[in-house]
C-alpha cells in the first residue's frame, strides 16, 4: 500500500529536494544529493539504465556529473511541477543550462521528472524522461560555439571528438 502525502508535504519536501539541487550545482557535493533517496531508492535513466540502491545512485550521479556534458551544466531549475497526493509523487520539468562559453549565449534542454516520495525528507524514485538526442545536439552546439571563442576546455574537447562526433557539427 503506497502511503498517502498531502499536497503541501509534497511541495515542502520538493522545494527542498530543489534548494538541495541548488546548493549542489554550486558546491559539486553530489554526495548531499544522492543523500536525499532512501537506500533502496532507484533511479531510472532512460539512456543509462535503471540504479537501484542510494550508493548506485550516488556513484552514477558523481561520474555523470563530473564529466561532460554534466560537468559543464549550471544549474537544474524546475521550470514546473505538479503534486499528486495519490501516489505520492512529485512531477516536473527540469531545465540543464549550460554554462557560458563566454558570449552570454544560452544552451538548454529539459527533461521530466518524475519524483516519488517516501517521507521524512526522503524520495524512494526518481525517473528522468527526455530525448538523448536532444541534448546531445544541444551539448555539441554549445562545444562549437565554446571552440569559436576559444573557451574549449579539454573534457569537453574530448567529448565533441568521441561521443559528440555523432551529432555532427551543427
């Protein structure tokens, strides 16, 4: 039996799961946000897989987070959400800006986030739903403008001549 959750518990514990994101995007403590699942929580990636437990979470997060694209993302704001008291979950959208390559241009794709609560400040789901394509197109677009102005740095170069060979010069 899934617990119930009124509305106003779930935006409290979203907004702090969102002042948490804030917090981390600054700090690259990824730790303190796989610390926000419970231990047996899973994550569901669509193009990486599904993790389950806080410690596969936390060690996928760290890895993704820290290499590019995710390395170069400035903050994870909720352009929405929606609370769903029947089934305890949080629904979102989430946009991943990138951060300047040093012409005040803006590079962003969102995806969907689908939360699922499981008390005390905890959440027992997350599950992130967008299009691959999409923000590989927008993370090698960001790649050439960043090589035009010479503010290329080298994780990213490798990953334009590996993985973001693939989406081609835009």
């Amino acid at each position: 039996m899934t617990p119930t959750f009124s509305a106003h518990e779930l935006n409290d514990a979203f907004a702090q799961f969102q002042q948490t994101v804030a917090e981390v995007a600054v700090s690259d403590d990824w730790d303190r946000w796989a610390d926000q699942f419970t231990v047996d929580a899973d994550y569901i990636e669509h193009a990486y897989g599904t993790f389950s437990g806080r410690e596969a979470i936390r060690a996928w997060v760290t890895k993704t987070m820290r290499s590019f694209p995710g390395s170069h993302m400035a903050e994870y704001p909720s352009l929405w959400h929606v609370a769903d008291p029947a089934t305890g979950r949080v629904i979102c959208e989430i946009d991943n800006p990138m951060r300047d390559p040093g012409d005040g241009s803006v590079f962003t794709a969102t995806n969907i986030t689908i939360l699922t609560y499981a008390g005390d400040g905890l959440w027992k789901c997350e599950e992130d739903v967008y299009n691959p394509m999409e923000f590989g197109l927008m993370a090698r677009r960001w790649c050439d403008r960043a090589a035009e102005l010479g503010t290329l740095d080298e994780s990213a170069r490798a990953w334009m001549e590996t993985t973001g060979a693939m989406f081609g010069k835009r």
